[in-house]
C-alpha cells in the first residue's frame, strides 16, 4: 500500500493523463490500463517497465501485460484497489518467487501449447535442480534466476539475435555473474571463468569468429538446469561433438588407467574452459602438454608416445613437402586435379591419425598413416613430374626460339646476298 502523498501523487499522474489524452499507446492493440497508464507517465526506472514491454516483448506480443506477473487490478484507476493485495498484487517479487511465478504458465503443457508448442515446459522443474535453484532454495538472494538470463521486462524470444540467451551472447550472459569477484567469492566459485573461455578454441570459435555452433557456457551445463558434469559424464559431455576421439579413448589403455587413478577423461589433457587448440608436439614425450607429463623414460607409454609422434610427423612433413611441389606446378600452369585429389587423402589421413592417437595404439595409428603416406608420395610425384614437364616444355621452347632466330638470320643474310647480286 503505497502512503497517503504517493496515492494522491499517482492519482494527479493519472488524472492529468487522462485529461490532457497522453495516454500510453497500448501494447500490440490492448485495452488501456492502469499500470500502463501511469508508469508510462513517470520517469527514469519506473517508466523503464513499461518501454522495455513496448520493444517487441515475447509476451506483450502475445496480449500478456503486467498483471500477468504482478497481479492487481489494471482495470482500476485507483491505487488502493488497481495494486490491493487482494486483488494478488506483487509488486517487485523476491528472488525466491520469480521460479513460481514464471512457471504459472511455462510448467503448464496445454497453456504453452497455445503459444509455442515446441517449447520445453519442464524448465521449472529443472532449475530446481541447477546450481542456481538449490542455492536459491537454500535461502541465497543472489543465485540467478528466470530474469537474470532472460530479462524482465522487453523479454525477446530465444531465436533472436539481440536476446541475451542467443548463442552469441550467452557467455556475455553468464559473465554478468561469473565475473564479478567478490560475488564469485562469497560463493567459493572462481571468477576468471568468462577470460579462460574466451581464450579457449570455443570461445575464439564463438566469440570471434561468429560460429554459433560452437559450444557456448549452456552447451556443457546445460540451461535451466545447469550444474558443472561430474567424473561420470563429463566425458558423455564432450562426446557430444567429439564421438570419434571418445571412442577411440574407450578402447585405449588410459581409460582404465584413468579410472583407477579417479582421473577425468578429457579435462586431463585439454582442461574445461581454457581449452587449447590440440597441436602435433602434445603426441611426443617433451612440453607442457606432452604425453611426457605422465610417462617417464623407460615406460612402455612413453615409447609409444615417441613412435607415434614420429609416424604423425613423417605423415605431415610429407604432406607439407607435396603440397609445395604441387603449387609449384600449378603455378606454372600445369593441370593438377588428380595431384589435388591425393593430397585430399593425404591430408584426411593426417587428421585421421591425430583422431586415432586417442587409442594410443601404434598400429592403429601406423595404419591410417601408411595410406596417407601413399597418398602423399602419390601428390608429390605427380606435382615433380609436372614441375618436370614444365622444364622440359620450356627447354624445347627455348632449343626452338633459338632456331627459329638462326633461321631468320639466315633468311636475312640470304636475302642482302642476293640484293647485293
């Protein structure tokens, strides 16, 4: 109940409006009402509400206004009866509401159906057992809720752009949060987790060069119920785009190795956020990142580490040496498609191989590099033969230019002889 000079206040608002015909335009044709009216005659952040719904909001679009939330009587000019709590009115609800209030219609099935029958209503359900709703219900204002990661009021369905739940923005999304030392602090959390993404091969991928199908932080967490994985289904998480290298990891010694020793699959070579672009000298025994950082000397893991780096490096520095020789006789004009079609399978091997060293298998591994070292031999001869051909066209051409020249030379002194007759 708003006191005595704030009801007279709001009633003059109300009763100017109405008398000068300044009313607030209605959202997408609805009837007038009170809360519109007056807040779309204040200022600052009381006005903001009621502007925000006015930007294609999902739900103004789709006749909800804002008693759909707050509840009270909108029908009513007067502020004791339009915000009366028993006509419901909220006000501005606690954190601890705003899941109750939300899924008065998103956790109704055959009420969403109406509106978007594609989307999932069991969002409420699962928040509850997200980081966020057990902090939530364990008494902590602070945890994120509905309004953190959609908004409030101007809320823009998921699919567009300027959302803040669009793949593009949803780390900026969860940076909001994340980022802020001292509220990360106060809940044992780390808070450099938005800079170790957005240097990781996701981030980059995502937040760079635009590739919204790379995972951004609710790929991994999940949405409404986002909760860190687990020893058990972390690797079940980067199975999800990787499936051909977590195979390949299920059947390698390291998996059980792993297992025992209570290590996490993928996180233990390649981290979580602070993902790394994976590169050829992690395969050998020397580095940061090497298989070295385990094995030792001696050890059968760390001869097979030093083989299996070696067989990957003849694949590529083949590689590399046939697609120079075959650029070489393109550039001089030869016709190279077929040369271009082994260095396909060259280079398919060499990325196959980088896939297969997950089995840790050097026979395995040595096998996918063999067929691409015949590709490779394939691309490199045919690239020299066509360098070959070059010099030796450009060899007749140079023998015939000269005899052409001596012929003419030979024509002209002919010629002066027979004048000087």
């Amino acid at each position: 109940m708003l006191p005595g000079t704030d009801r007279i206040k709001l009633r003059s608002v109300i009763l100017v409006a109405i008398i000068t015909g300044l009313l607030f335009t209605p959202i997408s044709g609805f009837a007038e009402n009170s809360c519109r009216t007056c807040h779309g005659q204040l200022e600052g952040e009381l006005a903001a509400p009621v502007q925000a719904m006015a930007q294609n909001d999902v739900h103004a679009s789709r006749g909800f206004s804002c008693e759909a939330c707050h509840g009270g009587d909108p029908t009513s000019e007067d502020p004791e009866v339009s915000m009366s709590a028993q006509k419901g009115f909220l006000g501005v609800p606690s954190a601890r509401q705003i899941p109750e209030i939300c899924a008065r219609c998103h956790a109704q099935p055959e009420f969403m159906r109406q509106y978007n029958v594609g989307l999932a209503t069991d969002q409420y359900e699962k928040y509850w057992t997200s980081r966020h709703g057990i902090a939530l219900k364990a008494g902590s204002n602070e945890a994120a809720t509905c309004i953190d990661c959609h908004g409030s009021h101007g809320v823009l369905p998921a699919n567009n752009p300027q959302s803040p739940v669009w793949p593009l923005n949803v780390p900026k999304t969860c940076r909001r949060c994340h980022e802020d030392e001292a509220l990360m602090s106060r809940h044992n959390l780390p808070a450099n987790t938005y800079k170790e993404y957005s240097q990781g091969v996701h981030g980059v991928a995502l937040l760079e060069k635009n590739d919204i199908g790379a995972p951004a932080c609710n790929d991994c967490h999940g949405n409404h119920g986002a909760t860190p994985p687990g020893f058990e289904d972390v690797a079940q998480v980067c199975r999800g785009c990787h499936p051909a290298n977590s195979e390949n990891f299920l059947t390698s010694p390291h998996k059980e190795a792993f297992d025992a020793a209570g290590i996490k699959e993928c996180l233990a070579c390649h981290s979580n956020h602070l993902i790394l672009t994976p590169q050829d000298d992690w395969l050998g025994v020397e580095g940061e990142h090497s298989c070295g950082q385990c094995h030792t000397a001696g050890e059968k893991g760390y001869q097979t580490a030093v083989n299996i780096r070696q067989r990957v490096d003849s694949l590529r520095n083949r590689e590399v040496e046939a697609r120079f020789l075959v650029h070489e006789a393109e550039r001089r004009g030869i016709e190279v498609s077929q040369a271009q079609d082994y260095l396909k399978l060259a280079r398919d091997a060499l990325l196959l191989a980088r896939t297969m060293m997950h089995t840790v298998d050097e026979t395995k591994v040595g096998a996918v590099v063999d067929s691409g070292l015949v590709a490779a031999d394939e691309a490199a001869a045919s690239g020299r033969q066509g360098i070959a051909d070059f010099r030796f066209r450009s060899l007749g051409l140079g023998v015939a230019s000269i005899l052409i020249t001596i012929l003419i030379i030979a024509l002209w002194l002919k010629l002066r002889q027979i004048e000087k007759k």
